[in-house]
C-alpha cells in the first residue's frame, strides 16, 4: 500500500479514518511539533509497552525537541546523543541553561505519559506532579531572557490546569505572555481552558488577543474557526416545538 513507505508510527496515522484523528490530535499539548502528525503514533505504540520511571522509550523520544537527546541524562540513553558537536552547538545556543535542559525533557516525558498512558487517575495525577516539578526546576535556573522560558512556562501551565489547578496554571500562562507577548501557544492554552469550561466568550477573547499580536499563527485560527463553527451551529439547530397553550388550542 502506499503507505508502506513511511515509518510504522506514522503509516498509523495516516491509517485512521478522518473522524479519528482529532480524538488524537487533542491529546497532545499545544506546543509539541507532533500535535498535528504523530499524534495517534504516540498513543499507538506507548500502549502497547510497559512504562517505568526514567525509562527512555523510543516513543516518548519521538515526540521530544531534538536537542533533548544531547541534554544530561539523555546523551548517555539516546542514540547518538553523545554527538560532541551537536553537544557544543547547543549549549553554545542556550548558554549554560542548557545544562538543566534536561529537567524540561524529563518534564515533557512525564506529561506525554500522564496524557497517553495512565489508565489511573492517580498515576495520572503522578505524572503530571512530576512534570511540573522538572519544568520549575528549569524555570528556577533559567535566566529571564531565556529564549526557551515562554515555552517551559506553557507547559508547566498545561500540567497544572490539567491537574484541577487552573489558578496556578492560568498564572504560569499569564508570565508566559508578559515575557514574549507574540508568542501564541498560552493563548491557545488560555483560550482551550475557557473553551473546555463552558466560557466560550473568554475563550474567543484569548484568541482574537493572541491574533492581534500573532495573526499568523495557525493554531489560534483553527481554534477560531472551530468556535464560530459550533457557534453558528448552535444558531441555526432548530428549536424544539412547543405544545401550543389551552388558551389557544383548537376547539
């Protein structure tokens, strides 16, 4: 089949019926690069394995930033992670920062299991603790001007909302913002919290702001769209018909 000539996780994908791919797409956060392509690869192949602490699966690796795999901890697990070059070209990117690097990646680990693999809500409650723990962790040390900040606050924001602790995720989004007001993921965040709540007007206001300062941003328009989409459903279902009254009933 056509198919065949991509790799096994992604053949899955590509495999499911149309109507199946959102379920997928939605569990994966707002800022991984494999929201839109390996989403149903992840769950597929994180299934079917036994997953333990610090335990480098190859799927969990996949759905990481590359850098990751030269990070502390991973070099030493990951195929070709003790790359020298590719070591020294990082850390010449990100500073001495990326010496903690690998806190955020254990962090993305354990938010990737609490998302795909926990069948419980305690182990997923675990994972989540856990991700927001490694994700303060690099927020800590990490100094104001780090390119990466907006992103691990995000994430930390995600975890956090997604543990029943909105306040405190809401504020980590918020911080997200102040430091890089056009960057769109903690809109998108802000604005699928509200969107899952019921507050679909604040919702659509999260992303007409992220909008004003990012109008490019792909993922603020379909979040959108979608929302006028179920809105103008909403509009045009028909109403219910109503028994007319005995005052008016035929005689």
């Amino acid at each position: 089949m056509w198919y065949k000539q991509f790799p096994v996780n992604l053949r899955f994908y590509l495999r499911l019926k149309p109507t199946m791919k959102p379920v997928f797409q939605r569990r994966i956060s707002v800022t991984s690069p494999f929201r839109e392509i390996f989403a149903a690869a992840a769950l597929a192949l994180l299934a079917s394995m036994h997953v333990e602490a610090q335990t480098f699966e190859q799927s969990l690796v996949y759905m990481l930033p590359v850098y990751c795999k030269y990070t502390q901890i991973f070099r030493d697990r990951v195929s070709g992670g003790n790359n020298r070059a590719e070591i020294e070209r990082w850390t010449t990117s990100m500073g001495a920062t990326f010496n903690h690097m690998h806190h955020y990646c254990l962090g993305l680990m354990a938010s990737n299991r609490a998302a795909f693999f926990s069948n419980t809500r305690e182990d997923r409650i675990h994972n989540l603790s856990n991700s927001v723990e490694e994700f303060e962790y690099v927020i800590e040390r990490a100094p104001p001007d780090f390119a990466l900040l907006p992103e691990i606050l995000t994430k930390k924001g995600e975890s956090l909302i997604r543990l029943d602790r909105a306040g405190e995720g809401v504020l980590s989004l918020q911080r997200a913002i102040k430091i890089k007001a056009d960057y769109w993921a903690p809109y998108a965040a802000m604005s699928d919290y509200y969107k899952e709540t019921g507050q679909l007007a604040k919702a659509r206001e999260w992303l007409q702001k992220g909008l004003s300062v990012a109008p490019n941003a792909n993922g603020l328009t379909r979040r959108l769209a979608e929302l006028d989409g179920a809105k103008d459903k909403r509009k045009n279902a028909p109403k219910p018909a109503t028994k007319p009254s005995a005052a008016s009933s035929p005689q």
